[in-house]
C-alpha cells in the first residue's frame, strides 16, 4: 500500500489507542467492520470518503483533521534528522569549548 495508506492507519490506531478504544469499539462506533478496522488500521485497505467520514464522526473530529499531516511524514522525518544533526553539533561544540577552557 502507499505511504498515506499506512499512516492514516497510524493515525486510526492512535487516536483509537489515546480513547482507550479496542477496534472492538472503534467498530461499532463508526458502524464498520472490525476487521476492516483492522485493515485499515495496517494499512492495507484504503479508506473511501464514506469511512472518513465515519471515522471523523466517531472520533468527534473533522475529516480534515483525520488526514492532516498524513502527507508530511517524510518531512516530520526529515526534521527530527535535522534534530538530531543539530544537537550532535551542538555536544561537539561544547566539548571544544569545556576543553579549551
């Protein structure tokens, strides 16, 4: 599946885990399928209009914020590597000045 197959499936599994939802309840609260919670839930079924829209409705958003941010996870990615850089940068820098004092 795509890439933003796999991280709607992220985004379901997370904001269903941060309500203390099992797919159980997920299910029955967006009037789906457990298994195509699964599913969805791996990635490895692509969501219609229709199951945002019950998504968003069972999670009490809109089905913008359901797949916002889906299509920035490469540059999320890419900005914690950045981080990452920085702050090793940043350590070195400091050895050099602990060190010369």
């Amino acid at each position: 599946m795509s890439e933003i197959t796999i991280a709607l499936g992220k985004k379901i599994r997370l904001l269903r885990q941060s309500r203390g939802w099992t797919q159980e309840m997920l299910a029955e609260y967006a009037d789906l399928h457990v298994s195509y919670v699964v599913l969805l839930e791996k990635g490895s079924s692509r969501a219609t209009i229709e199951t945002l829209d019950k998504l968003a409705a069972a999670f009490n958003i809109s089905i913008a914020d359901l797949v916002s941010s889906l299509d920035n996870s490469k540059e999320a990615s890419k900005q914690h590597q950045l981080r990452m850089i920085l702050e090793d940068f940043v350590q070195k820098i400091d050895m050099i000045y602990t060190d010369a004092d």
